[in-house]
C-alpha cells in the first residue's frame, strides 16, 4: 500500500461524510448540530460532528479533488 492508495482512501472518506444528511440522517440519530453546539464540543463525538460539518461546507475543493483523482486515474491507468 502506497501513500497514493492512502490518500485515495481519505478522499473517500471525506466524500462519504460529506453526502451525509443532517436531517435525514443526522439529527434523528443524535449527531445534530444543534445538539453539540454548547460547551460539549470537546468530546469524541462533538469532534466527530465538527469534522462532518467542516467536509460539508469543503464540497467544491472535494469536487476538484475528486476530478484531479478521476483525471490521474485516467492517465496514469
């Protein structure tokens, strides 16, 4: 396993949180925003909703990414 390999595998899992719907899945579950948006953020799971929130608002540079990775796989074969 390379470092390509890796990264390839955290483009992934930044697409895969950021598809991820608060209303539909997020909210029923507990992992609102509104939930954790007081004094509780320093927990693993306040971490983990600020991560899933911080990918959704970078969804035009994961578009780029995304392309680039496309385009590289294309190329390279």
């Amino acid at each position: 396993m390379g470092l390509w390999t890796i990264l390839e595998g955290f483009l992934l899992l930044a697409n895969a949180l950021a598809i991820l719907n608060e209303g539909r899945f997020l909210a029923p579950r507990g992992w609102g925003f509104t939930d954790f948006s007081g004094g509780r953020t320093k927990s693993f799971k306040g971490q983990l909703i600020g991560l899933i929130y911080a990918t959704q608002y970078l969804r035009v540079p994961l578009i780029l990414l995304n392309s680039i990775c496309i385009i590289l796989k294309f190329v390279s074969g």
